[in-house]
C-alpha cells in the first residue's frame, strides 16, 4: 500500500456558455500540485500552504473538509496530511476552491486503493464547494475530478456523465484582477427566465454535447451561447464585450464567462489560434490598464495526473 | 430527368420529453404515401387525398403551400401534381401536417435533381407547418427530411444537426382518439420557467444527445424527463400518468407526450421490450374505454423513402 502521493489538480471552467450549471471542462497546464501523506494520526491535517493565505484548519479548508466527508465513510484507523501548492488563484473564476476539494479526495482515494468510484469523490469534494461558496455545486469539481468535458445530468442522484474532447480543441483564460464573489454575481440572476430563451439554451446545449461528440468544431462555436448569466454576469467583468468580440475576430470558436467570473474562457481550435486568441485578449486589458494572468492550455481529458508516489 | 415519384413520408415524434421545441424522431413504418407528377401546367395541384377529409385547394393545403414555397425559389416553366395516400390521422400529435409538407418538397426536389439541400427543403416545408398551426416549427419537419433524431439548434439562421440513432431504439406510440388542438396545449404553457427547472431541462438534454451518440440506452432512459410541457398538457391527456407508469414498469426506457399530444411515445431497446410496452399501453385505454391506435417502429435512420420513381 502506498503512503505518500504528489499529484496535479487542474483548474476548470464551469458553464461553458449555453451549459450553465451543467457543464464543465478540465485545463491541463494550469492547475495546484498537493502531497498527501498517510499518517497514524487518525483525521485530517492541512500541514503547508503555498502561494496563498488560506486558512490551515481543517474545518475552515475546503480541502480539509471534503477530505472529512470522505474519511467519514471509512473505518480507517488512520489519517492524511495534506500539503498545497496553491497556484490557482482563490476568486479566479477556474475552480481554486473545486481544485483543492478534489484534489484531496482523490489523492486519498489513491491512497485507499481506490475504494471509492469517481462519482463518489465528487460527493465528496462538493462539501468543499458548500463551504467555499455555500452551495455544493459540482461543475467545477466533476471535470477535476472526470477529466475533459463533464455534463452533470442530474444532482439527485448524482449522475455525471464525461463527454468525449476533439483532440485539438484549446482553451485560452484571462483573468483580469479584479474580485467578483460567487454569490454576489449569483444573485444578479433571475429566478425565472422566458421559455423562449430556456429553449434557444438548451439547444445550443444539445449544438456543443453533439459537437464535442463528433469533433465538429464549427458546431462547437456556434452553440457557445449563453442566454441566461452571460447577458448579466458580463456588466461585472469590465472589458467583456470587446474581449468576446476580439477573441471571436482572432479565430476563436466562442468566449464567455468562466464560472462566475472574472475570468474569460476562450475555446479555439489549435494552439495558433489559442495564441493569437491570447494576444487579442491581453491587448484588450493593457488598453484598459487592468492587470491579468494569462493561460493557454489543452482540455485536460484525464483530470488530476500523478506527479510521484511512494 | 425523372418526372413521377412515389414516396413514403414517415410519422415523427417531436419534442422528446427534454427536448420541448427542439428535438424530433422519425418512424420507420407509420407514415404517408405520396405520389407526384411533373406536369407541364404550372403551379401545384393537389389532384387527390385518400384516407383522410383535407382540402384539394393548394393554397389550403400544407403539402400545397410547402410545394409553392420551394417553387417560388425556382424559375421553371413547368409545375407538379400531387396525391397523398394519408394514413397519419391529422390531430394525432405525430407529424400528419409535417409529413404531408415534407413529402412534398422532398419529392418535387428529388425530380428538380436535388438542387435544395436538407435544410432549405426544412425551411419551405415550415411554410406548411406555418398553415397548419400558426406557427412555423420545424421539429416534425426536421426528422421528417433528416431521418433519425434531429436537433434544431437555432431557428435565425436555420441550423439542423442530425443525431446518430442506436440501432436497437424502437418507439411505440398510443394514439388515444380524443382531439387536442396544438393552440390550445401551446396556451397551456407558461411564457416564463424557473432557472431550477430550465437547468434541469437543459442537463437533460445534454444527457439525452449524449446517449444518443454513445449507444447508452440506460443514459437515454434517464434523460427522457420534461419539467416544462408535460406537467401541464399531460392534464388533456386522460390516464397519461397511468400509461407512463404502466410503459415504465414493462420496461421502456422512458415515455413521454408526442409533440403537443394526444399521442403517448415510450422508447425502448429492441422489440421485444416495445411489444410489452404496447400491452401495457392498450390495457390502460381498454380500462378506461377510450379507443386508440397503437403503433410500434423502429426509429427511422434515413427519412422519406422513395417507392418508385420514373
């Protein structure tokens, strides 16, 4: 039995436009790293953090207590320490708190044999979510957890599915430094919407899970659509219209709004146009004069990735 | 260059549970026969309808006015003939109008040698959907002309995506002999949803399309759930709880309202399970002293079939 694992978390985009609350998709060179360490001590420790402020006690770590929910359907006589080498940034938009959840059940997982299915850890990880953003949400966290794209069907009972990634799709991030709050820009939302609009969403819903299936790039772009957060959420990010507009101009097959925000998605296909996207988007917030972090990346098919484990 | 054909134009269920508006299947052995004549007259005529009391007059007619839509756009000095053999009862819930709009744009098309594609003969077989109902959809239509299960992903510009068709789904479907006005279910419907449902209804439909492609029944099963038409037009439809109830524990997949009703489609995996599904439909009716029509079809891959053509 192995005591001691290094692995990599990815970041992740949760809605993916017309997939809002639904869907979700892993990065891969973006990410946290942590070390999970089996110990005698019965419990959860949270021992280093690095890169971030975030607190070390294990009920008031989302790492912490996903890891808990876990540990509370086993009868182990012994516990973890966690170590995290925190470089999503909290606030970002692309699944800091979801990493950190995710990651720690899944290493321990590992650890344990593997005793518990991948649907599973994503119950787990989704009590980190509640304490992060008190609702335990699963966008983010299912495609850490599932790698690639991942449609949460339903919650009730808990049915993800992952979908298929065309080898050449690309994903471009900006996240302009500014701080948006989950629940400040969830409660921009409505509670209802028009049918008309509900059905244009789903859709383009059905447009990108047919796309993605198919490798259908084009179809992709077109169904990146968002009738139901982007029209609000977007009045938050400053610069968002022209970003869209020169990411779409660059080649890019659609942009929108990663999570809720602030950071911007742009998914293109290649690594060219990824880039080109990239320098399209930046000159947009140096014109502002918004400092931002930058990310090009592959979609991540395999999720959370073993760096060394002993 | 050919001048008559004699073609079969199947039934079509639209909507599919969470793909209210969207979504549409075709039949494989319920549906019309048409017979057209090029003629050196110009213009339509309408020289026939057996089965079913429609009117002769073109402009009246749906195959009629779909027919002079699509010549509108031709310069030909020459014009068509039509008869249709209509075994799909009009008010029927599963595509009468849109077979018989269908039928004839695809036909007149086959003998102008196919110069409009799959989605103009969609757009002009909408002008007779438009004259049926009021409004011009394109969910029965679209799998009419496509064949299998298609998805209107947007209506401006008109975007039509075929869906693969696992070779074992079978649809039966129960035609209980009471008339529901497709007005009067659209007026049923609320112009506003909740974000909560729509959500569901959109996770569904990603579930849905994603079953689809991949050949997971259980998955097309779980996806077959509406949150925004059934719960009300299901009160026009008398013992519809009962027939769903009924269809579930024979073993379908899942059941729903074709299109806005009366008619009751349930899919299942092979046929066996279909003809259980049928039993178990009939007896519900036969309790309840209505009569009905019941029919049992594979789903239909490749459309409108051509019988004979010279």
């Amino acid at each position: 039995m192995n005591t001691e694992i290094k692995i990599f978390v990815p970041a992740t985009v949760a809605n993916v436009s017309c997939g809002f609350d639904v869907l979700g998709f892993a990065l891969d060179t973006v990410g946290d790293e942590m070390m999970i360490r089996k110990v005698s001590q019965k419990g959860i420790k949270i021992t280093k953090i690095i890169g971030q402020d975030l607190p070390l006690e294990t009920h008031k770590n989302v790492a912490g207590v996903a890891a808990l929910a876990l540990l509370a359907k086993t009868d182990t006589n012994f516990g973890f320490e966690i170590e995290i080498i925190k470089n999503i940034k909290p606030g970002s938009g692309i699944g800091s708190s979801a990493a950190s959840s995710a990651g720690a059940v899944w290493g321990i997982n590992k650890l344990l044999e593997g005793r518990f299915n991948t649907t599973e850890l994503v119950q787990f990880a989704m009590e980190g979510e509640k304490l992060a953003s008190g609702v335990a949400h699963a966008d983010n966290v299912a495609p850490a957890l599932f790698g690639g794209f991942t449609l949460i069907r339903s919650y009730n009972p808990l049915d993800i599915i992952k979908i298929p990634t065309p080898n050449e799709l690309m994903a471009t991030i900006i996240h302009p430094q500014i701080e948006i709050k989950t629940a400040d820009a969830r409660k921009l939302l409505k509670e209802n919407i028009s049918l008309k609009e509900a059905t244009k969403q789903w859709a383009n819903v059905g447009g990108l899970i047919s796309g993605l299936y198919s490798n259908n790039y084009n179809l992709i772009g077109r169904s990146l659509q968002d009738y139901v957060a982007e029209p609000v959420r977007s009045t938050l990010i400053p610069g968002f219209n022209d970003v869209k507009k020169t990411c779409i101009d660059a080649g890019a097959l659609g942009c929108g709004i990663s999570g809720s925000g602030p950071s911007i998605f742009a998914l293109s296909k290649g690594e060219k146009t990824a880039l080109k996207v990239a320098e399209a988007m930046k000159a947009v917030y140096d014109k502002i004069g918004i400092e931002y972090d930058i990310h090009i990346s592959k979609v991540n098919k395999q999720g959370i990735k073993i760096l060394d484990i002993k």
